[in-house]
C-alpha cells in the first residue's frame, strides 16, 4: 500500500496556477509564496497590563517597610523618579522599562507608592517579540487557518498569493447505478459515491465536478475520462475495477495514454481492486465500487494525491490518537485491514469498538465508526487491550 502510493505520486506533474486573493477570502487557502514581515509586530514596546510605567532600577531597594515614591506625569517620556499611567497596550513612555501593575502600587494624589523592586521590561511587550522585520512570517505550502490570517492581518497583508484549488472530475460507473431523484428501476442503486467522493475532495479545498454515471460500454467510460482530463487536474472513477473481470475501466484508462495503469490490486482491505494511473502526467484514482471500499481507498490514495495537487508541503493526514481496543478482531493475512472502529472516551481513557464489517459495501460502517485502524500485513488481528492508532474522520462519542 505504502508502495504502490510512492510510486503513483513520482509519477504526478504538479504544475500548479497561482493567483492572488483579498486575505479576508484566504480560509483554507493554500500560500503560494513565504511571507515575509514588512514590519515589527509589535511597532513599539508597549504595556502588557495595566499600570505604571517607571525605570526598573530605581525599584530595586522598595520594600514593604520603606516604599519608594515617584512622581506621576501624563508626558510621553519619563524622567528620574517619575511613573506614568498606562493601559494595557500603550506604548511604553521613552525612558521606562518596566511597568507594574495596578494592584501592586498604591496612589496617593499625585505620587505613586512602589512596595516591592521591579525586573527590567517586566510586564512589558517588546518591539518585535511577536514578529520581526524580514522574518518569514507564514511559509509557502501552509493552508491557512483562522489564526494565520489574523497574524498577516496584524501586519499589514490585505491580499496574499495562493495556488488555485485543484479541479478533481468524480465519474461513477455502471449500469446498475441511478441518479437521485429518479425512479429506480428493478436491480438499481442509487449512485452515492459520486456525491461522497465529491464531499471528501471538497473537505480537502478541492473543486469536485461530478461527470455523472458512465455506463457499462468502453465508448461511455472513455469519453468521461477525456472529458475528465480535458477540464480538470485529476480524475476519480468508482466501478468497474475488479481484479480478473471484464471490467472496463482499466482498459479505458489504458487506451487514453502513456504510461496508464501503474498499479491495479493493493493489498488492502476493502479496496483491494483499486489502481492507480497516470496519463500525460494527470493522476486517475480507480476506485471500487463498493462505498466503504471507495471512501477507504480514497483516504489512503486520495487524500495524498489532493495534498500534493493542492501545493501542501506535507499531507493532511487524518488526526491520530491511541485508543485500547475493546474487541478481539480477526483479519486478512498478507493485507495492510482498515478496521473500521468506534472511539469513545471511558473514565479518562480513549477505547475503540470495532464497527461489524461484513461488507465493504456496506455504507452504513462509515457512519457508525468515527475513525479506522491500519493494521500491519503481517498480522492477523488485534488483541483485546491492544493499544491500536487510530486515524479519526469524525468526533468524539460521548459515554
């Protein structure tokens, strides 16, 4: 599984569009370039409470006993023996480099009565301390999330440089399949990986666009695939991929250019007949049609692909956490299993409940579990107790 992804991703172009975007657009937005500060952040050094302002050194013989006394003033510097009021982000007065607090003084009309020594910029914000000139303040390849546009807000940006979300085409395939909202005939399901898949590119800052059901003839299937990589970055195909049957979507994808099919069967499960391939530089995830299968596969090929379509410097891997497991269960040996489980939290400790999977079609799995186990390809099954990592895709359960 690891292998197959390596080798399929070597063989992506990543030939990304950039374009620029007002800041208060960028959530999720993927940079483009560094950001580099134009500026200190904060411009000054500024009062961190409030409180007096004063120089540190002549605090250092005040005691309880024998207060010092200064003289307070409203001027922007101070001089020996002074203190000036200042609010919790006032610029520091020219000459002070502490300030103590409101609580730790006492006033007596125009004199303040310091009873203890101060520490130099105690209580005090530097210029700089949060960001300096010339630093970079959020790098290239970062998606960014509310706290980073409120740090390029603070200093200064109001238009920023991102890739251009990856266009991804979602085509279904098969004779069996409906689309919603019309009548189903005898022996027909209605398509709900098109939408499903469509969700999970989009969860990633993906464009899906959904081409619809191909039936089951070559000349249907080929022309969405064109179509597929005519408009788009990358195409997703679900159907039509079983190891050993006259599936048609590998031969489709085959016929469509070099090099094709790079991998077809993982040994994973559920998921074992998905292939990977690449034409002219353009990645198709051939996914199977079950939809448990189809959602899995995708988390383990398609969320990597999209990553790096999206100019990510890193995956966007699924949060983990370690959980002990509340079930024996039994797996394939000589197959890397995406247990399905259920975390909860019980008196302080994360537990997983393995979800009943008979199926790799059965969707229901999906939404009754809140995260999957990858188990190793040579074992063959996890220990009741076992502490298993687990790859959340949803929240928590209460108990």
């Amino acid at each position: 599984m690891d292998k197959a992804l390596k080798e399929f991703l070597s063989r992506v172009e990543f030939n990304p569009k950039t374009h620029v975007i007002p800041l208060k657009t960028g959530l999720n937005r993927v940079l483009s370039q560094d950001i580099v500060s134009t500026r200190n952040l904060p411009g000054m050094d500024k009062s961190a409470v409030d409180g007096y302002a004063l120089r540190a050194s002549e605090t250092l013989e005040a005691t309880k006993s024998k207060p010092r006394s200064f003289q307070l003033v409203k001027s922007d510097s101070i001089k020996n023996n002074e203190t000036k009021q200042v609010w919790t982000g006032n610029p520091l007065p020219s000459g002070a480099d502490a300030v103590l607090m409101l609580e730790n003084v006492k006033m007596t009309r125009d004199k303040v009565e310091v009873y203890g020594p101060a520490t130099r910029w105690e209580n005090v914000s530097r210029m700089g301390e949060d960001i300096r000139q010339g630093q970079v303040a959020v790098r290239a390849g970062r998606r960014l999330r509310p706290q980073h546009l409120g740090l390029l807000a603070a200093i200064g940006f109001d238009e920023i440089r991102v890739f251009e979300k990856p266009k991804v085409a979602i085509v279904a395939t098969g004779n069996e399949l409906a689309e919603l909202g019309r009548d189903l005939h005898e022996s027909q399901i209605f398509d709900s990986n098109g939408l499903s898949l469509s969700a999970l590119c989009a969860e990633l800052g993906a464009e899906p666009n959904d081409l619809g059901i191909a039936r089951d003839e070559l000349e249907d299937i080929s022309e969405k695939l064109r179509t597929g990589l005519n408009t788009s970055d990358a195409v997703v195909t679900t159907g039509g991929t079983s190891v050993g049957a006259p599936d048609l979507v590998p031969d489709a994808v085959n016929a469509l250019g070099e090099p094709g099919i790079i991998v077809h069967g993982v040994a994973m499960r559920p998921g074992m007949p998905t292939a990977l391939a690449v034409v002219s530089g353009k990645p198709l995830l051939v996914l199977p049609g079950n939809p448990a299968a189809a959602m899995l596969g995708f988390e383990v090929f398609g969320r990597p692909l999209i990553s790096k379509l999206s100019g990510l410097q890193r995956t966007e891997s699924r949060p983990l956490i370690e959980a002990r497991m509340t079930k024996k269960v039994t797996v394939t040996l000589g197959r890397r299993n995406l247990v399905r489980v259920q975390v909860f939290l019980k008196k302080g400790e994360f537990c997983a409940r393995p979800v009943s999977a008979r199926g790799s079609g059965l969707i229901s799995t999906m939404t009754e579990a809140n995260g999957y186990v990858a188990t190793m390809k040579n074992v063959e099954g996890i220990e009741e107790g076992e502490i298993v990592r687990v790859h959340m895709f949803d929240d928590l359960e209460e108990h």
